[in-house]
C-alpha cells in the first residue's frame, strides 16, 4: 500500500490500493474516491470490538476500502491540523485519545484502555477512556487527526511531562499514563491551566497537539480568550 500526505495545515491522506489490499477507516472520514473502489461496514473484533468502540464514543462500524479491480484511489481527512502516521512492528501498542482515529491497515487491533486509577479518571473528565492500537502482523499502519502543530517527544526512562489531557494525542505502550490534580485550591482555582493534568513518563514516545478543537470551539461559542 503507497499512501502520501497532501497540504500543510488541513492535510489529506491519499492512498493508492493495489488490488487485494484493504484500508479500513473511521466512518465519515473518506473525501473522495476512484470509481473502482468498494466500500463495506465492518465490525472489527465483533460484538465484544463494538462494545469497546462504543466506549470510546467512536462509531460501532469502520469502513472498508478495496479495488474491485485494478489499481484505486481513496482520500481521507476531515481534521483541522496533521495528520500522524505511526508504523507498527508486529506485537507493537501505541495507545491513543479518543477521537484521534482517522485510518488504518488491516492488521490492527483497536482496543480500549483505561488510567490506572479510576478515580483520577472520573475527576480529570478528559482521557479517562482511551483508544488502543495493536499490530497483529508486521509493518502495520496507524493514521491518528491532530488539531494545530504536533510535537513528538522521547522520554527517557523516568522522565516526566505534565500535558493538558486535551493536548494529549497518543503515547507508547511502555509510557505510563495518569491523571494529576493541579496544585492547591488556589492554584486550582486561579492558575488557568483547569483541575487537572495528565502525567506521562517515560520511557517512550509522546504525541501532543498543539490545539484542542473541543477547547477552541467552547471559547468561540462562549467569546473567551
């Protein structure tokens, strides 16, 4: 499967399928395609798959994407920001925001993940229900939407980083991942940053956005700064 990402700042996926190769996709997420492509609901992992997208807010089918013949075309991308591409070793996790998912290859496992304590979970609001993704073969693909710049950082073993939990986009496996509550009472009330942060250390790869689009359209409707 060849696949390039098109423009800067609302970027498109384009991928080229050979024939016998398959793409699956959140739902809605398509722009355009070549007329020889075929589109099929599929529910992954079965009723079990569908209660975990359910969890995760995310809609209970993806779509299928594969050539009735010949060489096809399908498009996909409808995220103000970047898009992510995280390559896979077989056995390899990568866990995720909810909402983030745009696409992947077939050999993929989506999954759900929790924080360790659910009661920081409860509290934080964001990130309390997280999307996972597992390689079942080798040189798989996962497409992830950020809203803004992404930044990537490697965390050594031990170090840490407090994030905004919507600025969170996706972190390995081996990350650990919790929520933190932002100081004290004053700190919390006047600091600005929310009641809660998320806390990822290392070792491992982070992801981060530099928007958070829930965020940004609360403070248009409500005309704050």
């Amino acid at each position: 499967m060849e696949y390039k990402i098109l423009g800067d700042a609302f970027q498109i996926l384009n991928v080229n399928l050979a024939p016998g190769e398959k793409i699956l996709a959140e739902a809605g997420e398509m722009i355009y395609a070549s007329g020889n492509i075929e589109l099929t609901a599929r529910a992954t992992g079965g009723i079990g798959g569908m209660f975990k997208r359910a969890l995760t807010g995310e809609s209970l089918f993806l779509t299928e994407f594969q050539t009735s013949h010949g060489d096809g075309i399908v498009a996909f991308g409808k995220q103000l920001g970047k898009i992510i591409t995280l390559k896979l070793d077989q056995g390899k996790t990568i866990i995720a925001k909810t909402d983030t998912y745009m696409a992947s290859t077939e050999r993929v496992e989506i999954g759900v993940a929790t924080v360790r304590r659910i009661s920081a979970g409860l509290f934080g609001g964001k990130g309390f229900i997280l999307q996972t993704f597992k390689a079942e073969a080798p040189n798989q693909i996962v497409f992830l939407e950020a809203s803004g710049q992404v930044i990537t950082l490697d965390l050594e073993a031990g170090q840490s980083i407090k994030v905004d939990a919507g600025n969170t986009v996706a972190f390995e496996s081996t990350v650990d991942y919790d929520i933190q509550r932002v100081g004290g009472i004053k700190t919390m009330v006047f600091s600005g940053e929310g009641l809660f942060l998320a806390n990822l250390k290392g070792p491992g790869r982070v992801w981060i956005q530099s928007v958070c689009l829930a965020e940004l359209i609360a403070k248009f409707s409500t005309g704050t700064k």
